[in-house]
C-alpha cells in the first residue's frame, strides 16, 4: 500500500539567478490574472475558472521563459486561492522592494525529472542536495520555493510504501505554554525556542540589522521543527494510538498568552503526528480536554486541591486531598487526555 508524501530539498545557491528570473514571470502572470479575473466579475458579473483562463495566457510560456504547464498551474492555484478566500481580487505578487513576495514557481506533474543525477525542468539542469536518493521516486506535483534568506527549495509529490508502525501502546499529548508538549508516559518538548534568542534579536532589530534579523528568526524555525520532528517520529514508532486535547490555537493568540502559544507551535505539531501517523496505520485523535488539569487521574475526581484558572496556571504539582495521589500538572493532564480517547475508541466515536 502507497502513501503520498512531500520531500523538500535545498536548491545549490548557483541556480538562484535563473530561479529569480522565473519567480518575477510568474508573479507578472499572476498579477495579469488577477487584473482580467477582476474586470471579468465587475464588467460581466462571471467569475473566471481556470479553463478560461488558459487561452489568456496560452503562448506567452515563450516570451516570459517559464514552462507552458506552469502556467495553467498558476491559473489553478489563483481559482483555489480565490474560491478559497471568497474576495474577487486577491493580493498582488510583488516582485521587489521592502515587502516583496517569496520566489514561487509551480511544477505540473511530470514536467519535472530526475535526469544525470539533477533535476531537469524547463531547460535546465539544477543541483540540489539529494538527501532522499530522488532517483529511487517518480516525479508529481513540484514547485521551486524561496524562503525569507533567499534560499530556494525543491519540493516534490511522490508516493512511498507505508511502513507500518511496530508500537503497541498508546499515549496522550497535553500541550501546553511552559513546556509545548507533554506525553502520558513523561516525555517532554520545553519548546520556548523564540524566547531563547529573543535577546539576540532584539539587538539584531535595534542595530536595523536585517540580514541578522532573518537568520535568528530561521534559527528559531529550525530548533522548532527539529525540536517536533523528533519528539513526533518517537511517538509514532512507539505507539498504536496517539490522543492530543483539542486546544484552540488561534483563540489562544488574542489572549495574554498570544507569545506562548505561538512559540510552542502546536498547529505545527498537530500536523505532523496526522501525517505521520497516517503513514505508519497509527490511530490519531483530538479529543475533549477540558478539565484534563483539574481531574486526578488516579481517582477520577476534581478536589479542591486541584490547579484552577489562571492563577492555577503558576502550580507545577499538586495532591489530591482526595486520594492523596501526587501528580506533575501536564502528566496527569495528559493521562486524562488518553483515558478520554481510550473511551471514545471503545465507543466507536470518531469525530467530536
């Protein structure tokens, strides 16, 4: 059985030139897009689809120096993006100045190959460092992204065999803000990556240090996803069944602990144990984590010694007055959280 899965490789900085040059045709095709599907809706009330968009388009692959199928893909990308958004223009790719738009150039299926150990679109030949041994995969959707140091990526659809998980346990994730992630059995993420370097980019900022500034924030991202990655791939491969609470991340950003909550990154967490357990026959579920922190999970109860509000937020450990059981704050939350998934497994209850 196959699985479809993403890989992205660090384009050699050689080809930024070439890569820069498409990356400004593509916005310009964007932006005409964007113009003739707004005068479409204004002056005859009908919204364009991608097919007719094409024969606006067709031939100019030629004049600009892109390939012909990237730009139906732009056309493609604009619809969702638009249908997406519900707005009858969208914002323009900007390709210089202060605010200028990251390099992207989108990559049909098969128009990419791997060819003499690179990767051959449109023409030409780009190095790349092939820490995935491309030639063993058959090229689908692609695209050449650029990051916020100017950096560009190649990022590649291909399917892979599914190797199923050898765990048989199972486990429950409590997030949190002082640590990101805790896990039933007492592993932990600390997370707090931003505050770390926070002093160091303040400097950078104060010194209108930009090129500094990108590299601290880049950093930050990377001891993150790292930081995630690892702690996501150790539960998969351990584990038959993987329960998180349903924290809103989101309303958790207009809140005091807006910083927090962005530094731990549990959108991104969520993320990758769906993927990944989806590629591994792993069981995934959010599940309904109020009063998790509050609930002793050795007697079932919520004492009145129990951490409450936000004031609880400060107590680390607690006892029960009821059971006299002693519990690590996050722990115990997080073994409520799998004893509330173990429930809905046994029920049959997929979906909140």
């Amino acid at each position: 059985m196959k699985c479809t899965k993403t890989l992205k490789l660090r384009v050699k900085d050689k080809h930024n030139l070439i890569l820069d040059q498409q990356s400004k045709a593509v916005n310009f095709v964007w932006n005409y897009i964007n113009e003739l599907s707004s005068r479409a809706i204004k002056e005859r009330g009908r919204f364009l689809s991608a097919f007719d968009i094409h024969p606006y388009t067709k031939g100019a692959n030629k004049e600009l120096g892109l390939h012909s199928q990237t730009l139906q893909c732009i056309a493609k990308e604009y619809v969702t993006r638009r249908v997406q958004f519900k707005k009858a223009r969208l914002n323009w790719r900007k390709s210089g100045g202060a605010k200028r738009s990251l390099g992207w150039i989108p990559i049909n299926t098969g128009a990419a190959k791997w060819k003499n150990g690179q990767v051959f679109f449109n023409g030409h030949y780009y190095s790349v460092w092939d820490s995935y041994c491309l030639s063993q995969y058959q090229f689908r959707t692609a695209s050449f992204n650029e990051d916020a140091q100017g950096r560009w990526y190649f990022n590649v659809v291909v399917e892979v065999d599914i190797q199923p998980s050898s765990g048989t346990a199972s486990v429950g994730i409590d997030l949190g803000c002082k640590e990101a992630a805790t896990a039933s059995n007492g592993h932990k993420v600390v997370g707090r990556q931003y505050r770390k370097l926070e002093q160091k980019l303040g400097i950078a900022q104060r010194a209108n240090n930009k090129h500094r500034v990108k590299a601290i924030h880049a950093k930050i991202r990377n001891r993150r996803k790292d930081d995630l990655h690892k702690f996501s791939r150790q539960l998969v491969n351990n584990n038959a069944a993987i329960f998180v609470g349903n924290v809103n991340s989101l309303a958790m950003t207009k809140t005091k602990l807006a910083k927090s909550a962005l530094d731990a990154g549990w959108g991104m967490l969520k993320t990758m144990l769906e993927y990944k357990c989806d590629h591994a026959g792993v069981v995934f579920e959010e599940v309904n984590e109020s009063y998790t922190s509050q609930t002793c999970s050795c007697c079932g109860d919520i004492p009145a010694s129990s951490p409450k509000g936000r004031a609880g937020l400060r107590i680390r450990e607690w006892s029960c007055s009821d059971c006299g059981a002693t519990h690590d704050r996050d722990i115990n939350a997080a073994k409520n959280i799998l004893a509330v998934g173990h429930g809905r497994l046994a029920v049959g209850i997929h979906l909140l």
